[in-house]
C-alpha cells in the first residue's frame, strides 16, 4: 500500500499521468498531509476547490499519533540539511512504522528507504 505526499496529490490534481495512477491503488495520506494540501488549493484556488479536493481525499485520511509526530519532528531536526517540511516528515514516518511505500517528488527523500521517488 502507498501513502502518499502533498507533491503527489498536488500532481494528482494536475492529472499528472505519473501520479493520477494512485488514485486507482490503495493508497493512505495522514490528516497533516490533507492539512497542507487544503491550505494549498486555498491559496492557489478558492474555497471550493479545496473542498472538493478534501472530500475526495478524506476516506483515505489518517489520524497519526503524538509518538508519531514526535517522531516526525525529531526526524526533520536529524536531517535539518535537507531542508524537509514538517508535513513531508510526517508522511515519510507514518509510512516507515505501517509498512507502507511513501509516494513523493521530493528530492530530499529520494534515496531513503522504502520510498517512491516519481519526478515530474
């Protein structure tokens, strides 16, 4: 199973060939992930399209714990050099404790394991 970044659902919503494929397989996104995503499209579009966008995303929402985000945050203050969101942080720890593919563009999490690096 695939869990996927805010990069990969941003080029969802592009129709990116490369990405959209995901919409098709069982995939996850932490409820941070959908966070970054809503505040996007809000910025980029309205109101409207982030609704949309949230709706169509929320069955495959989930909660993470606070080991979790602790996790997550002493994850990004390790690799501080990359210079990695929070978000993504989050997304890339929730996969490696589930067992699950961490779907990005992201190049700071391109070589890590078990991760699905798809460039544009």
């Amino acid at each position: 199973m695939y869990c996927l970044d805010t990069y990969a659902l941003w080029e969802i919503q592009f129709a990116n060939e490369k990405f959209v494929k995901f919409l098709k397989e069982d995939f996850v996104i932490t409820e941070w992930t959908l966070i970054e995503f809503y505040k996007t499209l809000l910025r980029e579009y309205n109101q409207q399209t982030a609704d949309y966008w949230s709706r169509r995303l929320l069955p495959h929402c989930k909660n993470i714990s606070i080991e979790i985000a602790l996790k997550s945050v002493l994850y990004q203050h390790e690799n501080k050099k990359e210079n990695m969101s929070l978000f993504d942080c989050i997304g890339y720890i929730y996969s490696q404790e589930n067992n699950l593919v961490f779907v990005t563009g992201d190049k700071a999490f391109r070589n890590r394991a078990k991760v699905l690096f798809i460039q544009k």
